[in-house]
C-alpha cells in the first residue's frame, strides 16, 4: 500500500531524480510511484540544501573547491571564474529543427522526440522552468558562466573528470590522500532506483549522484552524461575512470553517442590486453 502525502514539502534527490512528498498540486503525488529527470531544477535545490547539513554551512561550489578540487588537483570549477573566460571553447546550441531531423532516423530516440514536441509534456516544462536557460545561447555570457549552479555551470575538461572519476573508482583515493571512505564508494556503487522515467519514457537506473550504464564486458559503471553527448564514469571493478568531453554539441543524451562507445570499446580492448599480458 503507497502512503499519500499531503503536508510540507519534502524533496529526495538522487542524481536529479526528484521523488516528491506532500507537494501542493492539483494531484496527489505518491512516494515512488514516477521517476523525472530534473536536469536544471535539480541543481537548485542542492544548492539550498547542502548549506544547511554542511557543519561550515558552505555552498556546494566551496565545498567542491576546499574537499575535492583543490586537495587532489582537479582541474574542474562550479561556476566560472572570469579570469579563465580564454580558456572555454565557442558554445554553438543545437539547431532544433536539425535535431529533430537527426531523430527520425534514431528509433530509440522516437519516444523523446514524441515527448519533445507535445506543449505540455513533462520535458518541456522542465527545460523551460528556469527563464535564464531556456536560450541555451546565454551561456556564451562570461558573467552568467560565472554563477555557481551545480547542475549547468560545472566548466571542466576530460583530465579533470576522468581523474575525479578515476579516483572514485580505486577506493576514494590517490597517493595515499582519501577523498571519500570505501564505505561511501559502496554506497554510490549501489542503484537506489530503477524505473522508466515518465518524463522521457526511458527505462534508467539511478544512484546517489551518479546514473549506472553498461560496460562492453557487461559490467556496470557509475557516472553522468552531460549536454550534447558528454560523458564521464568510473569503473569499480576494473579501477578505471573514462571521460568523453567534446567541443561539439551532438544529438545523443544518454552515454550512447557511437563516438564516445567507439572510444570506450577502444579502452576496453586496451585493458583487456593489458590484463592479459600480465596475468600470463
């Protein structure tokens, strides 16, 4: 039996999976019953609620920068600082129409493209919630880059998020510096939901911050997409952090760009000789 909820607000989130309880709204929300992928929003609720557990009661921007940027050397930012604007390639949004076009021959993506085109569909109500972001061209604005919210403005390069990953996935540390307990990397490698999602019709698996995907040896790894067909993960198992960042923006959004699984099938072939080698 799925308990109602009717009173205050409360939010879970798990890598900008919104579960919500008690919401005000025209219908009953129940505790699990939906999945949405909150790809903006999300960012502002982590952003004014991890201040509040933080014992310094820092942003999450300075709590990036003072427990992992910093520390172990990695070359990311939440929010961009001005003096670094050289250092950021020409943002080019996608062409709509193009996008659609691309769709019709990718029958994994008809549902979102169906989804993509209704006015009141779930996407575009969240694509569309934050004013600021619905021109995707406003990011080329070095001072709206420069705003610390967590689920759009992450400026970074593949070093950067393929050591941050590659840490997480050798026991939370890097010559002989913890980053995070190997208690806690059990927890992130363990899937809190899995669902279709109601927003893109797409089935999903979800952990705490991090979404789970196949690897070509059948194995999971843990990570995040990011627009345009970024991707980065790490690979428990295999002691591997892997990231696909490009200056282009492509069509695909869910780790499945063919670029980026030629390149992951590449590393893989590599580290399968390389296994081999050494256990002979």
């Amino acid at each position: 039996m799925e308990e109602e909820y009717h009173h205050n607000l409360t939010v879970i989130a798990c890598c900008g999976v919104m579960y919500l309880k008690g919401c005000e709204l025209s219908e009953n929300v129940f505790v699990g019953s939906g999945v949405v992928y909150h790809a903006i929003t999300y960012g502002l609720y982590l952003d004014r609620l991890l201040p509040k557990i933080d014992p310094q009661g820092r942003s999450v921007k300075q709590m990036f920068e003072e427990d992992i940027a910093n520390p172990f050397n990695i070359d990311f930012s939440i929010g961009s600082k001005k003096s670094e604007d050289y250092r950021f390639a020409p943002f080019t949004s996608l062409d709509v129409k193009n996008l659609i076009f691309k769709f019709l021959f990718m029958p994994s993506y008809w549902d979102v493209l169906l989804r993509m085109i209704q006015p009141n569909s779930l996407v575009l109500t969240s694509m569309s919630a934050i004013k600021e972001t619905k021109k995707i061209a406003m990011l080329r604005n070095p001072e709206i880059r420069q705003v610390p919210l967590v689920s759009v403005m992450g400026h970074g390069n593949a070093r950067s998020l393929a050591k941050l990953y590659g840490i997480l996935a050798n026991g939370g540390q890097i010559n002989g510096k913890q980053m995070i307990s190997q208690e806690m990397i059990h927890v992130l490698n363990k899937p809190v939901v899995s669902k279709l999602s109601l927003d893109l019709h797409r089935p999903a698996t979800y952990g705490l911050g991090l979404i789970f995907f196949d690897n070509p040896q059948g194995g999971k790894v843990i990570g995040h997409t990011g627009y345009g067909g970024q991707m980065a993960n790490a690979d428990v198992a295999n002691h591997l952090g892997l990231a696909y960042i490009t200056n282009h923006l492509s069509e695909y959004s869910f780790g499945d760009d063919p670029k980026y699984l030629a390149l992951q099938k590449a590393t893989y072939n590599c580290l399968h000789k390389h296994s081999k080698r050494y256990a002979d």
